[in-house]
C-alpha cells in the first residue's frame, strides 16, 4: 500500500523529511539557502524541525513506539 492511503505511512514519511532536512541544513546550510521553488519545501521543512522539535522528537519517539509493538 503507498504512503499516501495508509495514514501510519503518511506521518512517518512526513516526520522522515522533517528530520532529514533539519540535519541537511545544520550540516551543509548552503544547500537550502533557497526559499522559493522546489527547494523552498525542503527548507520549510528544515524550519519546522528547527522551531518544532521537541514536538518532532515526541513524533519520532511515538512512531518508533507504535511501529515496534503494533
């Protein structure tokens, strides 16, 4: 089944890209300097990782839980 109609698949994909572009951005800032076209969703992404994460570590910490046990 794809991620786009399983809605476990869906969230863990999301919190995936979230966490990937903040580690890109605080490894190698240049690569998402730009804030328009493709790129400029990656660097949202990277922002909410950035101003959200104790939020997305709980995400992350929640969707290893429910994807270990159930």
């Amino acid at each position: 089944m794809s991620a786009l109609f399983n809605f476990n698949s869906f969230l863990t994909v999301v919190l995936l890209v979230i966490c990937t572009c903040t580690y890109i951005k605080i490894q190698f800032p240049a690569i998402l300097n730009d804030r328009t076209g493709f790129r400029g969703f990656f660097w949202k992404a990277a922002r909410i990782g950035e101003r959200l994460s104790p939020w997305v570590a709980l995400g992350c910490f929640a969707m290893g839980i429910s994807t270990i046990f159930f």
